[in-house]
C-alpha cells in the first residue's frame, strides 16, 4: 500500500481489533505502522461477516485524516497553504466545503501572483489564460475548474467563491489538482531554480570566472 502519511509504497499487515455490532454489521479497527516513516495508519472498517475473512462493506481512513495528497510544499507562503490544507482535510466528508475553499485559494493566488484584476473567479481564470504565460498543462487545467464547475450554470462560484454549493463528481479533486501545479509553478519550480544557480556561482566564483545572472 502506499503510506497516506509519507505516500512511500510498503507492505504491510494490518492487525485487527473487532469493536461492536450493530445493524449495519461488524465494526473493526485495523492498524499498521509504515515502514518508510514509522507512523500509525488507523482504518475503521465494516463487515457484513467475520472480521478478516470477509470484503468490507465500508472502509474509513481515521489516521491520518485525509490520504493521497502530498504535504504542501515548504516554499508555499502560509497565506495560500492554510487554506489548502484544510481543503485537503474536509474533502473526503465534505466536497462542497473542500471546493469553496480551493477556490478562495485559487482566487488569492491569480491575485497575488498572477496580479490579474480584481473581479469574479472566472473573469480572473480568463484573463491569465489570455495572456499565454502559462505552461499549457496549467492553462487547460484552469480552463478546466471553470467547466467542471459549471460556472455558467452555478455563477456564485466565481463570484463569492468562499460560499458551500453544490459540486460535480471530481470536481473538489481537479481544484487541489490545479493548485498543486499552481504552487510548482510560482514557487517550487523558482526555488529549485534559484538553488541550482546560486550553486553553479559558487563554483564559478571558485574558479575566477563571473556569475550567471
């Protein structure tokens, strides 16, 4: 499985505690450690049969609360990475809630980065695809919020885009999808950059030979 903590592959046996039944069938909770990062995973599993010897009818992630997502970025200022996280954490109970906030996220971001105009969500979206500055994977998936949301046909999304409304299938996983590409683009990307220049000039510098600018 891969680690929902480290998202680093390892095999793993879980062990299992049988807790109660009720009228939906047999509660149990299985628990493994990683192998890679050395934390707890707690899944809170249902049976309609004996525990372990039967597929389960559900399945929960109760540690760590959300999975699948890699951890934000350090380069990532705290004004764009808050709101993400937290659209990581409530997606899985509530897309709705996930979604509003991605978007309150991706509107700040096209602001502060983008310095597009001030104005509703899609407005904000069109005017940075126009300019053609973005990688075209980047552009296409922006493109895409807009028409996976249906913004035509739901317009307060683009317009006070921190309101819980209703969401398509996908469509509070597409938004984290496109602001992790947002991130790399405006600040893992430049970083790593960055880096790998300032260490070739320490080397040119070593050698007697002027910096690259």
């Amino acid at each position: 499985m891969k680690c929902p903590h480290c998202l680093t592959d390892f095999h793993h046996e879980e062990v299992l505690h049988y807790l109660e039944t009720d009228d939906e069938g047999n509660w149990y909770a299985a628990v493994c450690r990683c192998a890679a990062c050395q934390k707890i995973i707690v899944r809170l599993g249902l049976t309609d049969g004996n525990v372990g010897r039967a597929d389960d009818i559900a399945s929960y992630l109760v540690r760590p609360k959300i999975a699948g997502r890699p951890p934000t970025p350090p380069e990532v200022p705290n004004v764009y990475a808050e709101d993400y996280k937290e659209a990581c954490l409530v997606v899985a109970d509530s897309p709705k809630a996930s979604a509003a906030l991605s978007r309150r996220c991706l509107q700040h971001i096209l602001r502060g980065e983008a310095k597009v105009k001030p104005s509703d969500l899609f407005s904000e979206i069109e005017e940075v695809i126009s300019r053609g500055t973005l990688p075209s994977h980047i552009a296409e998936g922006l493109d895409a919020v807009r028409n996976i949301g249906n913004f035509a046909a739901h317009p307060i999304k683009s317009k006070s885009t921190g309101d819980i409304v209703p969401v398509e299938p996908g469509e509070a996983d597409w938004n984290l999808d496109v602001l992790e590409s947002l991130f790399d683009f405006y600040f893992v990307a430049p970083a790593k950059t960055k880096a790998r220049k300032d260490a070739l000039n320490l080397k040119l510098k070593d050698a007697g030979k002027p910096p690259v600018k």
